[in-house]
C-alpha cells in the first residue's frame, strides 16, 4: 500500500479536485498519480509557490518548495532594468 500525502494544504489545493492522503494499492500508481497531481499543481495553480516531490519507502509527500529569492535583488516585476 503506498499512500500520498500533501504537506501543506494551500487555498489552490483547497479549491481543487485533487484530494489528499490518497492510498494505491500500487507504489508504481501511487508514483504515477503523484507525478500527475505535481505537475497540475505546478502548473495550474497560481504560482505564487512551487511545490515538490519527495518519496520514503512506499508513500510520497508534496510540498511546498522554499521560496527563491532573487539573485540579482530585483523582484521580477520588470521594473529594475
């Protein structure tokens, strides 16, 4: 049984279909829907964070990833060139 976990539940989630604590009876399934919901979150959601995949043993977690902070000290909103 493999099982996977969203660590930090954000109003997008929240808002969405995906579900969390989800169990397959496969480790390959729960990697594969896991990969899935990843890359909606990704890419669907409103950016203001990205998250990431981890794994132990059998069961996965998405989390947050630690914000970035930019190299240069500008924000990216176009204005500090």
């Amino acid at each position: 049984m493999s099982t996977i976990t969203i660590a930090q539940e954000c109003g997008c989630f929240k808002r969405s279909d995906l579900e969390n604590n989800t169990s397959f009876e496969s480790k390959d399934d729960a990697m594969m829907k896991a990969q899935g919901m990843l890359n909606h979150m990704n890419t669907k959601f409103c950016g203001k964070h990205g998250f990431e995949l981890s794994e132990n043993g059998h069961d996965f977690s998405i989390s947050m990833k630690a914000p970035q902070p930019a190299a240069s000290g500008c924000c990216g909103g176009g204005h500090c060139s």
